[in-house]
C-alpha cells in the first residue's frame, strides 16, 4: 500500500493530474516448462512482486511514460508510436499500445487527447520471475481501463505475449502473461497452452513459496531460450512425419519417441523428452495439488527439475546446487529451478512452520558453497493484474 501511494504522489507532482492505479504481478512457475509453446501443460502461481502502472489523461495528444526504476522519460506523438524497439524498457509499454491499437482498442491518439503513464515495480530483474510481463500486463489493463474498452483476462495475455513477440523481439510463449493477468490469491493456475482453459487449485495454507534466486543472471531475449524452441520444434517436425497430427510436442507421447526417436538429433531427442514427459508431470501435479498429496507433488518437482536439467540442459551449475541443498533441508516439500531456465531462481514449496528456518539455512549453505550471496523470498500467491482502490 505504501509503493501505490508513493506511486499516486510521484504521478501527481510529475504529470498534475490525478491517476489510476494498477498492479500487475510477476510470477513464478510451480512446473511445467518449455511446455507453453508446444501447447502443452504449466502451473504457475503470481507472487507478490508486481509492477504498478499509474495512468492519467492528457489533452496534447502525447503519450508520455516514466520509468521510475530507470528514472527515465519517453513520449511520443501518440498519433506516430515508435515503429521499432529500441532496446529499452519502453519497448514493453509501447509494445503494448502498439497491439492495443491493432486490436482496436482506441488508444487516445488525437490532437486533443494522449495519456500520461507512471511504471514501477520491485520485480528482480533478470531472475526468471518476468518482471517483463508484468510491466506489459499493468500498462495494458491501466489503458484498457483508462479508455474504457473490455477485453478478456486471456485476451489481454495474449496481446501481451504479442507485444513482446512482436515488438519487444522475444520469442516467449504464454505463461507469464497469462499469470499475469489471471492469478488468484492462495490459488496456483493450471493452464492449457492449447485452447487457454484452466484451473485454479488451492495452495495449502501450510505450504510457503520459498524462492531463491542463484543470482546467476536470467535472460530470455539470450541466444539459448531461442536454441531450444528449435530444437524443440524439429524434434516436432520429423515426429510430424510419420503422425501428422503430432502439431505441437503436446500432441507427442513416449511410445512415439522410442518409435522414432533415433531419427532426431540427440540434443532435439533429449530436449523432446524433457517436453513430452513434463506435460504428464504437470497435468500429475495439478491433481496432487487438487486432492492435497503434497509428497506427489514434491516428487514431480523433483523429477521435473532434472529433466530440466539433464534432457533440457537448461539448468546451471548453481541451479542444481541450490536444489540439492534444499533437499537436505527440514520442511521441504519440492525444490526446482524456475522459469526460462540459464539462471534464476528455484522455487521452493516448503512446510510454513519451517519456512524461515529454511531460509536463513538455505542462504547459509548456498553463499558458503558458491561464494555468492543468494536473495531468497518467502513469497505469496497473489491476484492476477487489477485496480488498486485508491
Ligand atoms: C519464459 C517464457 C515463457 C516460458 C518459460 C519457460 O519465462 O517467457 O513463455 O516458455 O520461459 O517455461
């Protein structure tokens, strides 16, 4: 409550005008990876780090944005948005008026109109837990809002998602916006990357979400988020040739991999298995959430953390380390390595009475082994992007 009204004030005094406020959340993904852009099965949960979109109209028809994390202003001609990304964090707001604007929503784009935009948020950047895709869900709800159109929470993601496919340049699939725009508190999200149905289940109020960050940078517009998909997708290309309706590795099972497995580069091989048998993972770890088999569920995080690692190679060394310490540790339940993969974080699912004892030990353990200093929050399952009353 203290950042939204920082947030009011700082909006205020910088564009004289009273705003709106919106929150849109990052996230972080109990399992389920790589699996969004062969249609397959993710479970993530939004956390409680978010970005915050402060919005107000304008009568110059100007669009003006501020980054208070970067200190930094951009505006436009709202008429004439950029063509081009530029390699700054205004690629993701203008990303998203961009696809707004294709989509129809009438962004105020007239002499006399244009909107005055605050963003800040406590995301960590570069640590797997998309603060991207919160910046571009808040922009994208406090314009929906301001102008007065309505579109769907799954509508919304996948404008989202355009926008940074698209503009910003990154071939990401649809999870984080997704979450983004459609968590629920206390809840995780089942989603099927195929048609966008879901599901929410419960997270015990005796569980904690413990996250540590390896500190090992995270990037997805890196050259091996991109190395992977194609990989991913040849191995779905010459299955294809013998099952056509194999279109995505969600249609894929492992009797078709040992069919034809030996026909498929090796890495393209692993990285298929790692997909086929992580959609199965997922769908198993949404019903043991559902029926409170928390055991299942640890073990299938277990599982699916060295699939990651071994078939996906997407792991890091730190990674596995941080893992494996928390598996010697009272009160965990299940440990992996989340998000795009390459660095991050791990998310940790751990009894709550234990969690701050987890904690303190697992940061203990973790500097003392690879010199680095870990970040590690004890995080809540949080609303998907909404108002902030004010
Ligand atoms: C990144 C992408 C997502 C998803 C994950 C891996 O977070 O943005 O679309 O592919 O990596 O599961």
């Amino acid at each position: 409550m203290e950042d939204v009204k920082r947030m009011r004030e700082l909006h205020r005094a910088r564009f004289d005008a009273e705003p709106e406020v919106f929150a849109a959340p990052g996230r972080v993904n109990l399992i389920g990876e790589h699996t969004d852009y062969a249609e397959g099965f993710v479970m993530p949960v939004a956390i409680d780090f978010a970005t915050l979109a402060a919005i107000s109209p304008r009568d110059d028809g100007r669009v003006v944005m501020w980054a208070e994390n970067y200190g930094e202003e951009r505006s436009f001609d709202a008429a004439a948005l950029p063509p081009e990304r530029s390699g700054e964090w205004s690629d993701y707001p203008v990303g998203v008026l961009r696809m707004l604007a294709e989509a129809g929503v009438a962004i105020p784009a007239s002499a006399n109109s244009g909107l005055s935009l605050s963003l800040w948020g406590d995301v960590p950047l570069g640590s797997g837990l998309s603060s991207s895709a919160s910046v571009e869900v808040a922009t994208a709800t406090a314009v929906v809002a301001l102008v007065g159109a309505t579109i769907s929470g799954p509508e919304l993601a996948r404008l989202c998602q355009r926008a940074e496919n698209e503009f910003v340049g990154a071939n990401c699939g649809i999870m984080d916006q997704f979450i983004s725009a459609n968590g629920r508190a206390n809840h995780a999200l089942l989603l099927d990357c195929r048609d966008l149905s879901y599901r929410l289940a419960p997270i015990p109020e005796n569980v904690a979400l413990v996250i540590a960050n390896t500190m090992v940078r995270h990037s997805i517009a890196g050259g091996e988020y991109g190395t992977r998909r194609a990989e991913v997708e040849l191995a779905c290309r010459i299955l294809a040739g013998h099952r056509p309706e194999i279109r995505f590795l969600r249609d894929a099972t492992v009797e078709d991999l040992a069919r034809w497995g030996s026909e498929i580069p090796e890495a393209a091989r692993k990285r298929a298995r790692h997909i086929i048998t992580e959609n199965a993972r997922t769908v198993a770890a949404a019903d043991a959430l559902e029926r409170h088999d928390m055991k299942q569920l640890g073990e299938l995080m277990r599982e699916a953390h060295w699939s990651y690692s071994r078939d996906f190679e997407a792991s890091c060394a730190e990674a596995d380390r941080m893992v494996e310490l928390a598996e010697t540790l009272p009160g965990l339940i299940g440990a992996r390595l989340t998000g795009g993969g390459f660095g991050g974080c791990t998310v940790n699912l751990v009894e709550q009475e234990q969690a701050n004892g987890f904690k303190a030990a697992l940061g203990k353990l973790y500097a003392q082994e690879t010199g680095i200093e870990p970040e590690i929050y004890v995080c809540h399952a949080s609303d998907g992007a909404h108002r902030v009353a004010p």
